[in-house]
C-alpha cells in the first residue's frame, strides 16, 4: 500500500515484528512527500517499516488509540496557522481498534442479532467473536468522527485530502492471511470536497498497490516509479468521474504471517485462481498470540477447518493455554 509494490518487491513477506523490513531500494510514500516538501507525521506505529524516520515520517507519536484524535487535532491547528502553500502535510494515523485481540467487550444484545458472514459457521462462540469486532468498529467509527471534526475546526477541510482504509480483510478464518475474497477486500472511504463527489461509489478491481500511485496522482506529484516500476496504477481518475481503464485483473499474495504459508492468487471481474505452494502443511497455532476469547472460537472453527482445508494441527498448541 505505502509502495506501490507488491509484498516480494518491497521485502516486507511477513511481519516487521518477526524480522521482515522495507528493502532500502523502495521509495516509500511517506519519503517522496517528505521529499517533495511535505512535513510528515506518523502517530500511531509503523506496519511496513522497522524504522519510520528512514520510511520518511520527520514526526513520530506515539500512544494509545482514545488520544490520537486530540493528537491530530494538534496537528490540523499547527498547519490552520500556515498558508496551505506553504506548509503541506501528510499524517498517517494508525488504529488498533479492531485489531486483535479485541479484548472482550461487546454489547450483549448484540450476539444474536448480528450477521455472520457465510463462510463463518453460527456458533455462539463465533456469534461473539463477530459482536466484539461491532463493538470495536464503534469505537474506531467514533475516533473518526472525532477527527473529521477537528479537521473542519481548523478550515482545513476544502484543501485536505481524506481517507480511511485498512490493509486486509476481517480477522476470521477464510479471510484475513488467507487470498480468498474476504481476506483482499477492505475498507476505503476518501473524502475531498471540490474533488471527488460526496456520496459517491465506485465499482471497480482495484488493488493495495494501487494506493500511493493514486495519492501522488491527486496531489499532482510526478514521480519516475510511477510509469516504470510501480505494480499499481492511479484510479485518481476514476474518483473524479473521469474516463478510467481498469485492471484486467489484480494480484495478490502470502507468504509469511504468523506461519510461512506461500500462496499467489489472480483476480479477475468474474474469476479467481489461488495457488497454494504448501496445502497439506501443519497448522501451527502458538499460544502467546491466543487470547481466551479467541481459543474459544478456534476450538469451534477448527474441525471444520481442517476437513476444508486438509490441515493437521501441530501439538504445539498446549490445552492449559486454550481453555
């Protein structure tokens, strides 16, 4: 997403918090705006580099979640003080509001009123799984609401190019790590008045690499990656209502998550083709990354997923860390 690259070009195969990094060939989104005069600023944390100065972020905060609007809001009226001229701004703020673990909360009432995705089986265990992931969708929504907010407080909106997006699908089996659809497809909400029309939608393939070639395409930054070495292509056209040649098809893959497990994928309007490199290898859970609530869920998952998917489950999944 912040190169324009796909994962084997960039050197980020799996988590930084596993050892994966950023090659130092890439030109990070963050570094050409910071190049091109823009002051950078990333509050929150980094999941594509070891170290964000290098990344191209001059500002570094960080804290938790609840903090971070008043921190934005800090930074809108900095910049509300400065001719938009001459102090352009690129904030990249990060959420972990339904990251997991979610953490348990949940309104109650929720659980039997919520909709399950088909590919999630109806178990209570599920169903409150699901209801978490609402609860905290709230609070994300809310510290965006807080944020648009201070946006317009300072009259930045009309010239502050807006989005929320996220970097892969919903945290359930069949969907997040995996290259189904439900695993590559995100949110992506982009707001800039004068620019791209309120309320509208967009029906399109469109892909992650897509995402810096389009942000300096908007902002009217011209860059030798973009024609050459980008795997994505700008669809700042297609958000402006203007004439747009789409994909032919997209592509997508996995090799390192929490388990090496190699897999490529191409994506068409009407097809899909995913290759899986290692199908019959053990599925390894380990018990430092499993909350109680999540065990819950993968006990009842589980059988279901190994007759799917011929898993084995390797033992290293130790019963005093799951029940």
């Amino acid at each position: 997403m912040l190169t324009g690259l796909l994962p084997h070009a960039n050197g980020v195969n799996g988590q930084i918090n596993r050892g994966w990094d950023l090659d130092r060939h890439t030109s990070p989104l963050a570094q050409i705006l910071r190049d091109e005069g823009y002051t950078t600023y990333l509050v929150g944390f980094s999941h594509a580099c070891q170290d964000p100065t290098w990344e191209g972020f001059d500002n570094l905060q960080g804290g938790p979640d609840p903090e971070q609007p008043a921190k934005a809001g800090a930074i809108f009226e900095r910049h509300s003080q400065q001719t938009s001229d001459d102090s352009p701004f690129f904030l990249t703020l990060t959420t972990q509001a339904v990251h997991r673990p979610f953490g348990g909360g949940h309104n109650p009432g929720l659980v039997d009123q919520v909709s399950l995705p088909p590919y999630l089986p109806d178990l209570p265990a599920v169903r409150e799984d699901v209801a978490c992931l609402h609860h905290y969708i709230a609070q994300a929504d809310e510290q965006l609401g807080q944020i648009w907010t201070a946006l317009d407080e300072t009259g930045l909106t009309q010239e502050t190019l807006f989005i929320f997006t996220t970097d892969h699908g919903a945290a359930f089996g069949r969907a997040k790590a995996t290259l189904y659809d439900p695993g590559l497809q995100i949110s992506f909400l982009a707001r800039w008045p004068g620019v791209i029309s309120p309320h509208s939608q967009i029906n399109a393939l469109l892909s992650n690499v897509d995402f810096t070639p389009t942000i300096l395409d908007l902002v009217g930054i011209s860059h030798p990656q973009a024609e050459t070495t980008f795997h994505g292509q700008s669809f700042a056209a297609l958000l402006r209502h203007e004439p747009y040649h789409q994909h032919r098809a997209i592509y997508a893959e996995h090799t390192y998550g929490v388990m090496y497990y190699p897999a490529r994928a191409i994506r068409t309007e009407r097809y899909k083709y995913i290759v899986h490199f290692r199908p019959n290898q053990p599925l390894i859970l380990e018990p430092h990354i499993i909350t109680r609530a999540e065990s819950r869920w993968l006990i009842s998952i589980i059988p279901r997923l190994c007759l799917e998917r011929n898993f084995t489950i390797c033992r290293k999944i130790h019963m005093s860390s799951i029940i």
